[in-house]
C-alpha cells in the first residue's frame, strides 16, 4: 500500500438538503457525518469539507508520526495482534510453530535480560570491526548475512554493504529470478537530506552529526574523538549522496534495467571487492557453467561510490559499521541505547515524542519476521469468507468498468487496446491471504538469546533469497503478510494483491453501503488495477515481461496527458516552500486518478442500472466521493511530511484526494455546486482523463 470558502447558496440549492447536525457519530452505512465541515465548500477544498470536523479535533498520538484513517486500521490490527499473542501464550499445546511465535516473542519483551546482558551480546561484533585491517575486511564483514549491515537502514532482506543485494524477477524474463544490485550506503532517507539547501533539513544534518557522535560514545569512544570521527563519516555518506541517483530516476523501469555479467560489474565498478561480497553472501559468479547475469539499477552510480570506497581509511569505516550495528541492533539493546537511536530515527526525522510500548512493538515485530505463521491465526479469526468474497466481487467489478472503460477511449487507438484489454485479462488477484504458507522449520529461535535469533532470521530471510537464484518464480508468493494495513500492484507477476489487514474498517466495512466501500476500498483497488497501466507498470505486458506493447502515437498521447498531471503536482505546497514532486509521484496519482474513476463506474455497474436511495441528504454518488475523501483523512507532523515529499513517490493525503476530484467529471456531477471561481475548479478542457 503513499489537496477551501464557505459553503455557497448555489451549492445548498442545486444539491440535496443537508443531514441533521445530531447525526451519529458513524452512520448505519458506514459514513461519518460527523467529520463534514459545511462552513468548507466542497470546491475550495473538497477533503476539507469531508474531513474537516475532524481535522480540527485530530490529536497526534505521540508514538506516531500521523493520525487519521490508515492509523485506525493499524492500530485495530495491533490490537487484534496482542490478542492473538495472549492467546497463544496462554496454551499448552503449541505447534513447533506456535511455540517459535511465543519464544521470539518471549525474547523480545523480555526488558530485564535486556537491560542486564547490555552490550554483552554484540561485543563480539563490535571486536570483529575493530580488527578490520583492509577493504577486502571491510566488505565481507559489511555483507555477512547475519548481520544485515548493508543497503538501506529502513529495513528489508537487502545485503551486500554499499550496494543492497536481493534476488527478485528479471523484468525481461519475469519467470526467472536474478541477483539485484542497487546504491546503497546512506544513512538518511534519501540523498535531498545531504545536498538540498534547506533550512530544516540543515537541522537535521545536525542532529544527524550528533547522533553519529553519540553511537560512537556509546561503544566507549572519548568525546573528543566521537566528534571529528562522527564528521569523517558524515562526509563519506554526504559524498555518496551524490552519486546517487534521484527518486524520480530510481522510477524508470527502462533505465534500471542493465542486465551484465559479474566480470562486466567488475569492470564497470573495479574499485569494489565483488568476489569478496559474493563469497560472503555465499553466491557462485557463475551459473550453469557460464558467467552469472545480475541486474544493476543506478548503473552510473556504481563507479563513484566504489572509487569513494577504495579512498576512504579502513579507520572511517570502522566507525561507520560500528554505528550500522549499533542502529541495526538498538530495538533488542538497553534503554539508553534505544533512546538515543529514536532521538534521531524516531523525533528528527519523523517528530514523534515517543516510541510506541514495547508489547505494540512486539507483536509488529513479530509480524515482521513470522508474519505468515502469524497470519494463519488473523484471518482465522478476523477474515471471514464472506467478507473475502464481497471483496472479490468488488474488485470483480472494477475489472469489468476497466474493460469498458478500455473500450470507449478516445486516445487509443485499436491496435493498443486490444493489448490493454488483453493484460487486463491476464491480473491475478490475491486476497486476503496466500494460498500456501511460508515454512518456519529452519528458522532457529532461542528464548534466551534475542540477538542471536535475529542473527539467525536474517540468515534464514537470506538463505531463502539466495536458495531460489536461477530458480522459476514463485507465482503463490506474497510481498505482505495477511494483518498487513496496505496493499500493491506487481508487475513481473501482473497481479493485484489485498492482505486481510487492509480489508477493515474505515476502508471496508461488510455490513456498509455498497457507495461506501466502493468509494473506500473500491478506490485502493482501482488504483491498484491501474498500475498496470500507469507510467510505469504500461511498459509491462500481461506476463509481466518488460517490453514495449505501445504503438509510438498512443505513447505520446499518453505521456502529454500525464504531463499535465506532472505540472499540477508540482504547483501543490505540502509545507510552506516544499512542494510535491510532480515527476516522483507520477505513478501514485495515475494511481489514483485512475482508480477512482474506475471505482466509481463500478459502482454504478453495480446498481444494475438502478438509482440508490439517498441516505441521510446525500446521493449515492455523493457518499462515494465522501467515503473515498475520508478513506484518506490524516494529520501528520512535518517533519515525517517532510520525509515524505522528498523520498515517497505517494503524494500527502489532502492531494490524493483534491489534487483527483478536481479532474473527475462524476464528482462535478455529484456536486453540481461547484464551479468556476472555487479553488480546486478546473474547465472541462483542463481535466487530465486517463482511463
């Protein structure tokens, strides 16, 4: 699974009468009246007057970075989770399964031990890089699939140090999978943190610095050597950051292709000790007899970072992974160090005031490392078949708008649809929860030794990446596990998929009206239909293979349409002076575009061709459009928007929902009240219409 004037005369006029101010809270149907601001008018800012009441209310809670629709279903399903936990520890009669949940569990919420072994169960480790004495020391160390020490720090079965390695499909032979290679090596998210001229983002360099400084300290560096040797790797990372690529280009499907061989990486990058980390990750350079083809995405990044590699001291790198292990391991460390660790990662960056309790973290971590031995239990209890079939014959629906949609554009010509339709055809749809489970037998669990065990899962995640290189690709895999608040598109597999965590309230309600949910839920499956047809996901055919099933002319039409999208975007302030990236959040807002126009014709597909009651005042297409703004009520604090702009190719929440209302000819319908003059109005000629 990542935008205002009073209501006019004209518009109470022309639409239906109001509802009553003593509504419910949350209507019978499923919409909350409550949360409607009518001193907004709905063409100023239509998220405004759908979520306005609410908004002035929303408190942030302090563990979080964000308050509004999707927080409600995480933390329903952090709730139902820490059920599921007290359940099963309360049974004697656990599977080996049951009991590796509970020990991992055990072993995670267990304080005390924590606090008592304090650095004791790294100490090891932190020996091992003091004793680094060359590069060729520094990469195998910096891949061992123990430690987990390379790619990005935001998690992820990523290894390989400066450069993350994973295995996944060969976008030109989607049945196959292949060695990834991506630029790696960073310590804030995203390469604006270093180079950006930035008032607030200057302070979070600073408190970066500080941070870098006070890891050092932390494993008994003197404090007047923390400093200058915190710099030295500030400055390493700062000069990576400029061979990055950006996010925007780190998009483009075309570009990130570069299949070649390991002696041809070698040539390309001939500062980086490839055998090294090949060695380390337990990965043979050849296959089948011949030299190993493996995928390079920044392609033009990889020759200066590992030139910086082979400059920087071995010294400076032993600061850096010393603190990589610090970060890495900080969760399962004593208080002080976690405290420290969250300063940064969880107050400058994300402005949260505190972590959240230690057994809503322990269960997220054990949906994150067993989420699918975890995920038998929730749909067991919490997804019952009729809400899976409901959800079918949702997504049923749209695929149906998608096709006659496809069928009546003006835009394509023939030769393109016939293709289009043809891909629609071929999507799998996954939901609720994979069809086989994911087996736990080899994965080690100690009650007594917490790191270890972590140790031992990030082999294990390994182990399973590296096992199936060369190997045909699992059709049946899930990317999320089923109590998973999110969804996605694949395209090497052309599939939609919808975990069961997803399927709740407020985005899917089983007893709600159909113009609710298909205004909430029926939007997140449009826009998931749509990225197989987004800027991206159309350069994808059917079989997920990447390759061009355009005519050239289709093409052009379709990327000046996006284009205006592109410039619209662009014009959106999140933050005073930061705006929206028209060109990082292109797929995201087709995404959405899309999805709601399809939805909303399934919707009427739905009605068989008859009109709904109105409910309470509003129309059934005026209930659609008011369940999908409210499926993306939030509040957010800036820094973590900040974080967003600048690295999420998902637009904020208020631009997912104006920044498509306003080009929806059925929502100008629906309120007939809106009109030119209004804030987010725009003339017929001026709507971007995609699909």
């Amino acid at each position: 699974m990542k935008t205002t004037a009073r209501l006019c005369l004209a518009f109470l006029t022309l639409a239906p009468a109001a509802p009553a101010p003593a509504a419910p809270l949350i209507q019978p149907w499923g919409l909350n009246l409550d949360y409607i601001d009518r001193s907004v008018k709905p063409g100023d800012d239509f998220y405004a007057y759908a979520n306005g009441g609410w908004l002035k209310t929303a408190e942030i809670p302090a563990d979080r970075q964000y308050a509004g629709a999707w927080l409600e279903s995480n933390l329903r399903s952090d709730e139902r989770l820490k059920a599921l936990v007290a359940e099963l520890r309360g049974r004697a009669d656990l599977s080996v399964e049951g009991r590796k949940l509970r020990d991992l569990y055990d072993a995670y919420t267990d304080s005390v031990r924590i606090e008592t072994n304090g650095l004791k169960p790294i100490e090891g480790d932190l020996a091992a890089i003091a004793a680094l004495k060359t590069h060729e020391d520094v990469a195998r160390l910096m891949s061992l699939p123990t430690l987990r020490l390379g790619g990005p720090w935001w998690g992820g079965p990523a290894h390989g140090g400066l450069f993350s390695i994973w295995t996944g499909p060969d976008d030109k032979h989607p049945d196959r999978y292949v060695l990834q290679f991506r630029q790696g090596g960073l310590g804030l998210p995203d390469r604006d943190y270093y180079l950006r001229e930035d008032e607030k983002l200057e302070a979070t360099r600073t408190d970066y610095k500080k941070y870098l400084a006070q890891t050092l300290e932390s494993i008994e560096v003197s404090e007047a050597e923390a400093g200058p040797r915190a710099e030295a790797v500030y400055a390493l990372e700062r000069d990576i950051a400029t061979a990055h690529w950006s996010a925007a280009d780190r998009r483009d499907a075309e570009k990130i292709y570069n299949p070649m061989t390991i002696p041809e990486l070698k040539s390309l990058a001939p500062d980086y000790p490839w055998d090294v980390v090949s060695a380390a990750l337990g990965i043979s350079p050849k296959a089948a007899g011949a030299d190993r083809i493996v995928m390079i995405r920044e392609k033009s990044a990889f020759p200066p970072i590992a030139k910086r590699f082979a400059a920087t001291p071995v010294a400076v790198w032993r600061d850096y992974l010393a603190i990589r292990l610090v970060h890495s391991f900080a969760d399962y460390l004593p208080q002080r160090i976690q405290d420290a660790d969250f300063a940064f990662f969880g107050t400058s960056l994300q402005g949260r005031d505190k972590k959240s309790d230690r057994i809503t973290r322990g269960v997220r971590f054990l949906d994150g490392r067993m989420g699918e031995a975890l995920g038998k239990a929730y749909v067991a209890q919490y997804f019952p078949p009729e809400a899976k079939a409901k959800v079918r014959a949702l997504v049923d629906n749209l695929l149906r708008a998608f096709e006659e949609d496809l069928k009546t554009l003006d835009w394509m010509t023939d030769e393109t649809r016939a293709k289009a339709r043809e891909k629609l055809k071929q999507i799998t749809v996954k939901v609720g929860y994979p069809d086989r489970w994911r087996d736990y037998t080899a994965l080690a669990v100690d009650r007594d030794d917490l790191i270890g065990t972590i140790k031992n899962a990030n082999a294990f995640d390994w182990r399973r990446e590296a096992d199936r290189i060369d190997q045909p690709v699992d059709k049946t895999e899930w990317w999320m596990s089923p109590p998973t608040v999110n969804a996605y598109y694949n395209e090497t597999a052309n599939e939609i998929v919808f975990p069961a965590g997803m399927l709740q309230q407020p985005h899917f309600d089983l007893e709600a009206d159909d113009a609710v949910n298909y205004g909430g839920i029926g939007g997140t499956i449009g826009h998931e239909i749509s990225h197989a047809f987004d800027d991206q996901g159309s350069r994808y055919d059917g079989t997920g293979r990447l390759e061009n099933w355009w005519t050239d002319a289709d093409r052009k039409r379709f990327e000046e349409r996006t284009g205006v999208l592109v410039r619209q975007y662009d014009e959106y302030e999140a933050l005073p002076g930061l705006r929206v990236k028209g060109d990082l959040t292109l797929g995201e807002n087709i995404g959405d575009l899309s999805g709601v126009a399809i939805a909303h014709k399934a919707y009427r597909i739905s009605l068989g061709g008859k009109e709904p009651p109105v409910l309470d005042g509003f129309t059934g297409d005026q209930r659609f459009y008011l369940a999908y703004a409210q499926s993306w009520r939030a509040t957010s604090r800036d820094a973590y928007m900040r974080q967003r702009v600048l690295s999420d190719p998902h637009s904020p929440p208020s631009f997912r929902v104006n920044g498509i209302v306003r080009n929806n000819d059925g929502w100008y319908e629906a309120f007939p009240g809106v009109s030119a003059g209004d804030k987010f109005y725009l003339a017929p000629e001026k709507r971007v219409r995609l699909w």
